[in-house]
C-alpha cells in the first residue's frame, strides 16, 4: 500500500504567472465590481495593485527568473492598462461636463470657416480643421435657413436640430456634434480622417433639399 501511494504522482502545483490574455481579463473582471463605481475609486484601485504586487513578490521568491520576468511584464502591462483607462475616463468626464457653444463671438461665414479648415488639415492640424469644419456646417446650415441662429447653441442642440432636417443623416451629424466636443471641451486628440469626414457631411448636407 505504501509503494502505490508513492507511485502516485503529486498534483502539479498551479502557474505562478498568467498570460497577457489572463491579465487582461483580471483586469477587467477586477474592475467590473460594483465597489469600484462608488466613491474611493482610486484608493481601491491602488489597494488591488499592492495586493498584486504582494502576490508577485511573494511568487517571485520561489520563481525562476523566466517566471519573475514574466511576472513583471505582466505587472507593467497592468499599470499601463490602468493609466490608459484613466486617461480615457477623464477626457470622457471633461467633454461631458465642460460642454460650450459651437459658435464663439467671431462674425464669419461658412466659406471662411470652410478655407480655414481645409488650410489646418492640409498643415496637418486635425484638431483645428475637425473644430473649424463642424463650425462651417452648423453656419452653411443657418445662411441656407435649415438651423436657427442661436450663437449660443451647443453642438447636441445643433445636432438634435439639424437631425430633424435632415433624417438620413441624423446619426452622422450626432456622432460628428460628439467628436467637436470631445476635441473642443475634452482636449481629445483628432485624426485627419475624423476631419475629413467632418468636411464630407458638410458637403452633403450643403447639397441636400
């Protein structure tokens, strides 16, 4: 009976390090708990971490290097996972709070709203031409009677307007008003394609009846 026993082979003992999948998806999970959408987000968040760098360490002592290695890697893909997550949270936050009008006290038509945004994309500023771009259709759209000159309108309400005029293109002009103040108010980086297309709905609701 003794030699079976020790014929038996002794059940392996789990992996000390995870895969990058693995970590992500803790992460997730992690973040997932209801306790993190209360209040003390932060302090929680860095309570989770010391705990995992505990582990880790703890690990680490009776780990190859290989594994101490790995072990790190996925600590930093970790640390950069969070410090993504928080950027996108506050730009979020600010372009959901610090929302302003489309229009600002400058008197100026569509055509020159238009040439400017044209001249920041070709130089290569897509932030200036996103902004400039949706500001010359929410003025084309006034010269041609379709919007109501209200200086003071935000981009939803120039968005929620112009969607009833124009129904087809309603979900274009909405996701277009969300970028203007994402970039405007959120300080949220613009791609040329995002002005481009910024240019192209103008465009098209230029040529609409």
């Amino acid at each position: 009976m003794i030699a079976l026993l020790r014929a038996v082979p002794a059940p392996a003992d789990p992996p000390l390090d995870p895969s990058a999948g693995e970590a992500r998806s803790w992460l997730e999970r992690e973040l997932l708990r209801p306790e993190y959408h209360q209040q003390n987000v932060v302090e929680r968040l860095i309570s989770w971490l010391e705990r995992q760098i505990g582990l880790g360490l703890a690990a680490a002592g009776q780990a190859s290097l290989l594994s101490t290695l790995a072990a790190m890697l996925i600590f930093l893909l970790l640390v950069g996972a969070l410090v993504w997550l928080f950027s996108r949270i506050r730009a979020t936050h600010r372009a959901r709070t610090s929302v302003g009008p489309v229009l600002d006290e400058e008197v100026v038509t569509a055509a020159e709203l238009r040439s400017r945004a044209e001249a920041a994309l070709a130089g290569g500023r897509a932030e200036e031409a996103l902004v400039d771009g949706f500001r010359a259709l929410a003025v084309r759209q006034v010269e041609r009677g379709r919007l109501e000159d209200s200086p003071g309108a935000t981009a939803h309400e120039v968005a929620m307007s112009l969607a009833t005029e124009y129904p087809q293109h309603g979900g274009r002009v909405g996701d277009n008003a969300r970028l203007f103040d994402l970039v405007l108010y959120g300080e949220r980086p613009a791609t040329p394609e995002q002005a481009t297309g910024v240019l192209a709905l103008d465009d098209e609701l230029a040529g609409a009846r």
